[in-house]
C-alpha cells in the first residue's frame, strides 16, 4: 500500500480489534452508497472547467505580432492540458491565430529574435520533463532544436545581433528550480553539492553551448548589453533559494540596460520571496558605483521595467494601492508620469509574480494578460491603457463568487487597503460568516485576480465574506509601507487586520460569531498567530506555516531573507524572535485549528507545523495536521490541492456552520 497523504489528528488512536471494525463497516456502507450530491467544490470546478490558462505573452519587436503561451503556469492549465505557443498578427484584422510547436506536451518561454522573424522556446518533444531550446520560423511555423542539455533551462534571451540565445541552465537538475517546489530532504554531506543555476549561450547557427557565470554561482535574471558583449546579472553564492542582497535592507531584481550602455536600472527593495519583486526604481553607472533611487517616496512598489527607446525614461509596471498601474520615471530629473492604473492583475510574463508588460521595440504596442475579480484572463493588445482583447476563449466565464469593494481603514499612522468578497447571491437581510485570508509574504499584495477554483471562490459560494487584507508589509503603498513591519512580525501588521475586521463588522451583516482565518505561508504564520493572540476567530485553517521564527532559523533553505526584516541572526538576537513566534503564546489558543503542509517544503518545513499541532493537541484544542506527500511549499499535484481544498471546506463548514436570518 502506497501512503499519499498523511493525517494526524487529536483523537485518541483506536485498538486494533476497533480500527478492523471501523474498516468493515465502511466497506458495508460503501456497498450500499447512493451517489453523492454535487457539493459546491463540484459547482465551483465544473463552472470554472475549461479555462485557457494563458501564461506568457510577447509582441514582435516589429509591433506586427503577438505569441502567447496558453495551459498556464508551468506549462499545464488547470485541467492539465498540454501547454501550446500561439501567434496572431496584428497586421491582419481577423486572422486566425497559427500554432508554433516543436511537438512537445510542454511548450512555453518564448522570446522573439530582434528582427520580429523567429521564436526561440523551450518544448519536451524529445523526453517529458526534460525541455530543450528550439527556434522556430514564424512565416513557415517550422522549429529546430538547438540544445541537447540535461537539466533545467529557462528565461531564453536573444542576444542584439540576433546570432545568439542566452538561457538560465542548472546542469542535472533533480527537480524544477524555485523554492515553492519540494525539495527532498538531504543526505551525506550537507551542502556538498549545489546545483547553481549558470547562464548559459547557445549558438543559433551551430548549436554550440558556453557557460559564461562561474560554476559556484547561481544566477538569477540577466540582460544582454546593447553591443552583445557583456551581461549584467543578478546572482548569490549558494543556494539558489536565497536572495540577492545589494546592501542591508535591501534586495534587487529586473536589471535593464540603458540604450546607450552606460547605466543600469533595477528595482530595489524590502523583498521576502524570490520572483516576487516590488520596491523602488533605481539606477547605476555600468562601470560602477553608488545606486540613485528615482522614485523616493513613491507611493507605489515597482515590479518590472524597461528603458523607453533612446531616452531617458524608464517605463514600470507596479502594486499599487491594491490594484496595478503603469508608469513611467525620467532618470535625468526622477519626474514621475502616472500612464495607467486599474483595480485588476496584469502580466506578460511566469517568470516573476508581479505586473509586467510586452513592447514593441518603439513601445508603441504593448500586450499583456489581464484579468480582475469579474472578468477571466485574456490577452489584450494596443497601446497602453486603450488595449483591446485579442483573445476570447474565457468570455463565457461568470464569477462563482460575489462582488469585490475596495476597503480602507485607519491602524496606528496608516490608511490600510484590502478587499472584501461579497457571499454569493447575497443578501443583506442575513448575517453571514467570514474567512478573512491574510496573504503570503510578508512582501506581497493581493490584487484582483479571477479566483477559479479555490478557496475564496468556493466559501463566497458557501455563503461566507471573504477579507482580503493588504496589511503593513505589503507592496502598494511605497517603501517606508512595506518596510514598517521590520522587526514587528505579528503586532502592527496584526493590528492593522483586526482593525480590517471591524471595519468590516460596521458596515457589513457579518456575524462577529463566525469568523474564521486561513493563509499559506506567511498567511500561515499569521494565521497561526491570530489564535494564539485573540478568542475572535472560532476556525483557522494554517497552510504552509510557521509557528516558532527561533526554530525556524535553522530549518529552512531561505534564511538569508530573515536578517533584513530581524535585524540580525537568531543567534545574536533569539529575543526578537521569539517575541514574534506563535509558540511563545500557545498556551492562549482555544481555536480549532487545522494544519497543512507539504512533505518537500523547503520554505516552511514540516517540524513547524508539526511543533504547533503538538502543542495545540497537548492543550486539548480541537486539530488535525496533514502532510501531503511529494508537495513543497505549493501544492502542485491536483488530488492533494482537491484534498486540502475538501478539508479546509469542512473545516470551516464545521465550526462556522452556513448563514442564519439576522
């Protein structure tokens, strides 16, 4: 018998001669089963079933066309369809969009050569797992390979000349690079081997590959100079599951050329998550020197960017007050033009999970993948702000949750941001429960987003509220915003949701009775937090979390982020980490709480769900921990997503119960 899933619960564990009881009455039972009745996990997925994923999109330096890749994130939609690389031209009204493929079930990464006539990307054809580049004509639709590596590639990059292709490559990597994916646990000597993720250049004509970053480095975005002959890189020493840190305080992401070569632009900032960029937009002399920040006290985090033609303005995309903007910054005088902002998510790109945007090598057209809390991803084209959708494959879509109203409150010295989803079908003449969901982090922000189906679309289906809180620490509202819960995890940002709650509880029929709170990874710190802080939530389902920062430290494979939010080590400091743990308060929880985890997960492992199911089992309080096998800090196999989604259902449904007339 294979053991997919573990659950640990605080029941008493049953004798023998009772567990073979248990199994033969339910064999009976099954016998005799009637089918079951759709429960609105059913609902939910069978009305979002169907979705085109769209997970990259690019415009022909030219401006004339479009690709796109469609199937989602990592190559696979949520139906686990095969990943596919479209193209549309922009030049002919109508046209039906043309198939590139080199005939592989996961096709995706594409980047146009600089003369609008070729695609590189990367497909499976030759062995499922294993992608290798290809380039491929876009007037005959024909590809060739021009690799033949073992071990992850990605983020392809034509050179200026058009003669090249620099790629990211791990050589014999054992599993997809990022920290959200499991990581089994080491053996022999640790950190003997590490797999550094090194650019890497490919020869279009002939094949030939060169490694150009050291071995003992691993590189994590790059861009080639305008003359094609040096790189600049952003890179650490070590695990690749760490970050780049510029200086104390401050990490860096999105590095740009200057047209001309002499000066580098990159965002930088307060950030917690690697691809997950937000901060300020700053500048550096090619040849070196002190970094020039060019939006100071900007009330907005940047998360991509690029250099307009051959001026001196710098286009971004960024968070801002809990929705997305476009603008741009002139880095000769720092004067900052708002071009477009919206209460939606935007993208172009899976490199990174933040706004961006495609362009024309004159900037001229722009194309990207929108979608809101109403409407479900789409490609759009034009110039920004007034684009129009060139594809319509999600149109029939309709929301399975209730409306979205943007929030804001007064905590301490700060007007808060965050969102609230409305129960399905609402009526104001009932009271309803309410999950409030704080997100992952700390650095991040939820924007709206079609939900599909999750969570917050499956309870707003139920009958719950939904709370959305973009709470201190998140991105959207500037620098000095996202960097006011330094050394405070769990106080002002805390405060800061509770004050969300009665916000809420003014001016909405919530029943302050039936409030529960869910997150994943930093939303699991905090959720285990909340009960060890306050008797207000009365469920809590905690994904992903982390219950003591001192344990913490010397568990998991990201630390190098944690010095900049503490201040310094556990070791130099174990006061400012404990005062923020969930641990040191266990004994005030009362809540039923469910724990989640992945068995892989190498941002929060396992022992820090299991240290507070421990404890919270030892005091009595209604728990159960699952582990779920083979998943890292994402759960990325369907039946355990299916699976977790079903217990944080009954979870909820249990201890909150369904709305009542008020």
């Amino acid at each position: 018998m294979t053991l997919e899933t573990f659950v640990f619960t605080n029941r008493c564990v049953p004798s023998f001669a009772g567990l073979l009881f248990c199994l033969i009455a339910a064999r009976a039972g099954a016998q005799e089963r009637t089918p079951a009745a759709k429960t609105s996990i059913d609902v939910v997925t069978s009305a979002m079933a169907g979705m085109h994923g769209y997970g990259q999109v690019a415009v022909s330096p030219n401006g004339g066309n479009v690709a796109w890749v469609e199937g989602g994130r990592g190559g696979r939609g949520a139906a686990g369809r095969p990943s596919g690389i479209y193209v549309a031209s922009l030049r002919t009204p109508g046209a039906q969009p043309q198939r590139i493929t080199a005939s592989g079930q996961s096709e995706h990464a594409i980047a146009w050569s600089p003369d609008s006539q070729f695609l590189a990307f990367l497909s499976d054809r030759e062995k499922n797992g294993q992608v290798q580049l290809f380039v491929a004509d876009v007037s005959t639709g024909k590809a060739r390979q021009l690799t033949n590596l073992k071990g992850s590639l990605a983020k392809p990059h034509w050179s200026p000349d058009g003669k090249r292709v620099a790629v990211l490559f791990i050589e014999n990597a054992t599993r997809a690079a990022g920290p959200l994916q499991p990581i089994p646990a080491e053996t022999g000597l640790i950190g003997e081997h590490v797999q550094e993720q090194r650019l890497t250049v490919v020869d279009v004509t002939s094949g030939s590959v060169r490694h150009v970053s050291p071995a003992d480095l691993y590189v994590y975005e790059f861009d080639w100079s305008p003359d094609g002959n040096t790189f600049v890189i952003t890179a650490a020493h070590g695990s690749g599951e760490n970050k780049t840190i510029l200086k104390p305080g401050m990490q860096i992401g999105v590095p740009r050329w200057s047209p001309d070569g002499s000066t580098i632009a990159f965002i930088g900032g307060l950030m917690s998550d690697e691809g997950f960029i937000g901060g300020d937009v700053y500048t550096v002399s090619a040849a070196g020197g002190s970094a020039r920040n060019l939006t100071t006290d900007m009330k907005a985090s940047a998360s991509w960017l690029t250099w307009l033609g051959a001026s001196n303005r710098i286009l971004f995309a960024e968070f801002v007050d809990g929705g997305t903007g476009i603008a741009t910054v002139d880095s000769s005088n720092c004067e900052i033009k708002t071009l477009w902002r919206g209460d939606e998510t935007f993208s172009a790109t899976i490199d990174d999970y933040g706004p961006s945007v495609s362009l024309s090598k004159d900037g001229s057209i722009s194309a990207l993948v929108r979608q809101s809390f109403s409407r479900p991803p789409e490609v759009w084209t034009g110039t920004i702000g007034q684009w129009e959708p060139l594809t319509n494959s999600n149109q029939a879509k309709k929301p399975m949750w209730g409306e979205a109203k943007s929030l804001h409150w007064k905590s301490d010295e700060w007007t808060i941001q965050g969102w609230l989803l409305y129960p399905y079908k609402f009526d104001r003449n009932k009271r309803y429960p309410m999950i409030v969901v704080p997100h992952g982090g700390p650095t991040g922000c939820v924007t709206p987003s079609w939900q599909g189906a999750g969570v917050t679309s499956v309870m707003s289906y139920d009958g719950y509220f939904i709370f959305l809180p973009n709470f201190r620490g998140s991105t959207g509202q500037g620098e000095k915003f996202v960097q006011a819960n330094r050394k405070d995890f769990g106080y002002g940002d805390f405060r800061d949701i509770m004050s969300g709650v009665d916000e809420v509880l003014k001016n909405d029929p919530v029943d302050p009775e039936r409030i529960g709170v869910t997150g994943g990874s930093y939303g699991g710190y905090m959720s285990m937090w909340a009960v060890t802080q306050t008797q207000r939530f009365h469920a809590a389902v905690a994904v992903a979390g982390l219950s003591n920062w001192q344990s913490y430290y010397g568990q998991n494979g990201i630390d190098q982020w944690m010095i900049p939010f503490f201040g310094s080590s556990v070791y130099d400091d174990p006061a400012v980490y404990a005062k923020s743990s969930p641990i040191t308060f266990i004994k005030n929880v009362k809540t039923p709480t469910l724990v989640l985890v992945g068995e892989h997960d190498v941002e929060c492992p396992v022992p820090q769900s299991y240290e507070f199911w421990r404890a919270l089992k030892r005091l009595g309080v209604p728990t159960e921990l699952v582990v779920y096998a083979g998943e890292g800090h994402g759960f990325f196999q369907s039946k355990n997503r299916r699976n977790s989604l079903e217990r944080t259902v009954a979870w909820f449904e249990k201890y909150l119960k369904q709305s009542s007339p008020r």
